[in-house]
C-alpha cells in the first residue's frame, strides 16, 4: 500500500497512514508492523528498518491519532482533549534518535547511533509540538476533495493552497469542473 508524503512535515504524512478518514473511520496503512517500519525509511527518518514489533505498531497508532485530533483542534474544528495533549507530550520528552559527528578520512561526517522505534516516535511527537504549538500552526489545513481528508501544511506565501497534491487532488477537481462547464 503506498504511503502519502504531501503534509509538508513528517507528523502531518504520519496522520497519512490512515486514509479517507470521513469514510467509516478510513482505512489503516500501518496494517503490520513491518508497514510502520516501511514508513519511517520511505518517510526518510531513518535508512535503517527499526523492525518494530506489535506493542510499537500500538504505540505509534495512539500516537498518530493523539496527533491528528490535536491538528483538527488546531484547526479550530474539535476542543484539544487533555489525553491527546498528555499522549504526546510523554512522547516528545523521550530521547529521539542521536546523531553525531564523526572525523573520516573524507572529511566531516554524520554518525546515526541504531535507531529504535520509540526514539523515532519521540522525533515524530517533537515535531508534532512544532507544527501544532508554533505560530504557523494557523496554516494547517485539511484538503478540499471531499474523498481525500488529508492534511497539510499550506507553506504557499497567499496560504491559500486547496489540495493536499495538485497533481493528485487538484487535477481531479481541474478535470470535475472541465466536465461540468462542458455539460
Ligand atoms: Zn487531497
């Protein structure tokens, strides 16, 4: 199943992994746990498969919709709820993944340490804090195609962008309303 990365910040394509939400709750992309470590290299947090297990499959799914509500609240279209926000402030105070820098016979070059998956979660959450707490948080937003629901960050200079991908949402809407001033 493939992956959407159009949020423009890595907790945003993480609240991705479930898609058409306003359908029966949506469809889930993290199905198994190897999907969820498929996402965090295709996501490019990581080269290295954390090979998560179940309990992290668990972990990330409450994690991603603790995030997701806070975005909707963001949004101003839900209340925050005082779990969501507890949820992944536990996660952001964990360590994320460590980095160093390491002298080699090419020069200057950064060291990863292994990568786990709660460390990656902890890195998802920080950004999580980020995107919803800082000032630009007001340029959320959910895409415009009734069958999409996906979220992004509209970093356009208007803040006036419509859809989560032209390519993908915004041709279709481009193509509806060439079929409709045709009839
Ligand atoms: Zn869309």
């Amino acid at each position: 199943m493939d992956f959407r990365f159009h949020g423009g910040r890595a907790s945003v394509n993480f609240t991705a992994t479930v898609g058409k939400r306003w359908h029966d709750g949506g469809f889930e992309r993290l199905s198994e746990p190897a999907a969820l470590g498929r996402w965090f290299t295709e996501a490019g947090l990581t080269e290295d498969d954390p090979h998560c297990s179940l309990a992290d499959l668990r972990h990330a799914r409450q994690l991603r919709e603790a995030i997701y509500r806070l975005m909707l609240a963001r949004m101003g279209r839900a209340r925050p709820m005082p779990d969501d926000v507890a949820t992944v402030n536990a996660w952001a105070t964990k360590p994320p993944p460590t980095i160093e820098l390491r002298t080699t016979a090419s020069g200057l070059r950064v060291q990863r340490a292994q990568v786990t998956t709660p460390a990656l979660l902890a890195q998802l959450a920080r950004d999580a804090v980020d995107t919803i707490g800082d000032a630009d948080g007001h340029r959320l937003r959910e895409c415009t195609n009734p069958e999409c629901s996906l979220l992004f960050v509209d970093t356009s200079r208007a803040g006036t962008r419509r859809w989560c991908s032209m390519s993908a949402c915004g041709s279709r809407d481009k193509m509806a309303r060439y079929r409709s001033n045709r009839n």
